[in-house]
C-alpha cells in the first residue's frame, strides 16, 4: 500500500511543498538583507560578526540545509550522513573553518531532544571544529529554534559540550591589492513570507507533511542538480547582490546549488565561449553534447547568461536523496562549489565549478564600472 500511495501522491506532494514552504517576496528580501548586512557592519554582536581572512592562510567550508532529524521516515539527513562525516573529518584534518548556514537541525518537525538524541556522530565531528575555534553555526528557518527558545543554551552547551552562540550572519573580509572583498554569508530565507517565521508554514511542515512523509518515506530534495534553472528565490537573492559594492553573497535555504550566479548548465554555455574564442573546436564540441543532454532534463538556457554578475553563490545542501551533498569552499585563494559522494563504502570529493577570489572580484568591479 505504501508504495501504491508513493506513486500516487510523490508529485503532489512535492507540488504542495513547493506551494506553501517558500514565498519569496522581492521587497522584504531586499530590505531584510541590507538591514541584517548593516547590523553587523556597524553593531556586530548577537547578529553576526565580522571575520577577517587571508586568501592563502584560512580555509572555510560552508554546508548548509542538514536537517538532521530522528532517523525516522521523514529524516532525509539519514541517506547523506555518511557522506557528511567523512567530509568534516576531512575537513577539519585539513584545519578548515566550518560555517553551518542554517537548517542544521530540523525543528520544525522534531523535538531538540529528539534530534539531539539521534545525531551525535554528527554534533561530536562538528564539536571538533569548535574545539579549534574554527566553527561557526547560523541560524535558518527551520532551527530558528536556535535563537528563539529559552532552552537553546542548554541543548546546546550539551551537545558540543561548551558555549556557542547561533548567529544569522557571518561576514568574511578581506584586502586585497584590488581592494576590500566582502563574502557575506546567511542561511537566506530572510524576508520570506512562507518560512521567514510564518505559522501557517510551520503548522503544514509539522502536522501534515511531517507525518505523512514519514509514512511515505517520501525525500523531496532530488539530486544536484535540480531540473529548475533557477528558483524564484535564488533569483531574488541574485538581484540583491547584484546591488552591493565588491560584495558576495553566499546562501543556502533552497537547496540549489548555484556558483557566480549560475548554475551548472549556464557555467558551461559560459565555457563553450571560451572554448571557441580559443580556437579549440574539440572542447567546444565536448561541452555542447553536455549542454544539449542536460537540456533534455532542464530544459532551454535563458540568453541573459552571459551577463549574470559573479555576486551569488549557494552551498546547494546535505540532504540529496541520493546520499551525495554539497557546499562552497574558500581556500588557497580559490572559492570552489564541491560535491561529495559515498561509492563503495568510501566518500570521494569532486570540484563541480571554481575560481579564484580575485579573479571574481575583478569581475565584480569590471562590471560595475561598465
């Protein structure tokens, strides 16, 4: 029965996830993005606070959207656990930063105990970061627990065993011989009528669709990348940052990943280019066969690619239902979106897309001053 009920209702579903999890609206984004952005830059404290970094010596991970949940039917951490305990333990044997940018923890449909009581594999590897002073923990929607209950201290002195504080943001900074780079990092659902603190979004996650995915055990984060180009609200994250100076802007909280503002398939309309400006008819022809099969799936590319400014960056998330996660590294003068994946027992890492930092803040200037 329950697999007749999957076939039958995996499309609604997803269509009513869809539907009433996430209502961006361009004008509150806009707003509670520059107020949050302003608040740490001119009063950094319970907000978020201000970083300073030196491309060739500090390293950072950013993950986000674990969801970590209670090992039910509706845990879609469960099938990426693995993979993310092998990666953090990678992480920080390479004496990373880690930045979770929020949607850690699923509280919206679990207790704290709950979640607590079945991840501590995972708050022990992390716990390891913060022992080095190397983690920093952001808060989202779905754990803005964190911030809001009383008890939040408690559970957390518990689980890493000494104090942390859960921030919104975190600003990264750096100077450069070109200047002033800001990487600003949230989780991204700021402004967001249907998840920014709303309750009629909350009462669906938690009283219909939590029980009834955990009957279905029903995953609706498909594998990166997703068959839509971009969302609405990775569009609108866009727009914003395309509007600050020397600024990037690093989210998660729609679970697609997205690098210098494209996702994968336009990245390689982007390098087809090159590929015929240098005279190389093989490697243009290589990457369009790539093009022309993933359009098949997602369909045509939008002809405003070429002109995207390299400003918005999203760690994707650590809940595929295919056990694969991803995030955004910045390390040895290079932000990378990275994939890693369990095959044969063993997590192997792959770098989907990079740059170097100071090639996209150049852009970023370039740009701006065209």
């Amino acid at each position: 029965m329950r697999k007749i009920l999957q076939l039958l209702l995996l499309r609604p579903i997803r269509w009513m996830v869809d539907r009433y999890s996430s209502r961006p609206d361009r004008g509150r984004i806009f707003e509670a993005l520059s107020r949050l952005k302003s608040q740490i830059e001119t009063d950094a404290g319970k907000k978020g606070f201000v970083i300073p970094f030196d491309p060739a010596k500090n390293k950072f991970i950013i993950f986000s959207d674990q969801h970590k949940g209670r090992k039910n039917g509706a845990d879609d951490f469960a099938p990426a656990e693995q993979t993310y305990l092998e990666a953090l333990h990678y992480y920080n044997r390479e004496t990373f930063h880690l930045i979770a940018l929020g949607d850690c923890e699923e509280l919206w449909e679990n207790t704290m105990l709950q979640v607590i009581k079945a991840n501590s594999l995972s708050f022990d590897a992390e716990a390891k970061f913060l022992q080095r002073q190397a983690f920093t923990k952001i808060f989202g929607n779905h754990d803005l627990d964190w911030e809001i209950d009383p008890l939040a201290q408690s559970y957390l002195k518990e689980i890493y065993k000494e104090k942390i504080v859960v921030l919104e943001a975190v600003t990264l900074q750096t100077n450069t011989d070109d200047g002033l780079l800001t990487i600003f990092c949230t989780h991204g659902h700021q402004g967001d009528l249907q998840s920014d603190g709303n309750w009629f979004s909350k009462f669906l996650i938690s009283k219909i669709w939590a029980p009834l995915q955990a009957y279905l055990r029903i995953n609706p984060n498909t594998p990166a990348y997703d068959r839509e180009l971009k969302s609405l609200h990775n569009t609108i994250m866009y727009e914003w940052s395309a509007t600050q100076k020397e600024l990037i802007l690093i989210t998660g909280h729609t679970h697609q990943p997205v690098f210098e503002s494209l996702t994968h398939t336009e990245r390689l309309m982007r390098k087809k280019q090159s590929a015929l400006a240098a005279s190389n008819p093989e490697w243009a022809k290589a990457i369009a066969d790539e093009i022309e099969w993933r359009k098949k799936t997602e369909g045509e590319i939008p002809s405003d690619y070429l002109k995207i400014r390299p400003s918005y960056f999203n760690t994707g998330c650590c809940c595929y239902s295919d056990g694969d996660i991803t995030g955004i590294e910045i390390a040895d003068g290079y932000i990378r979106l990275i994939k890693w994946k369990m095959k044969d027992g063993k997590a192997s890492r792959m770098v989907l897309e990079e740059s170097t930092l100071r090639s996209v803040q150049r852009a970023l200037a370039l740009e701006r001053s065209a």
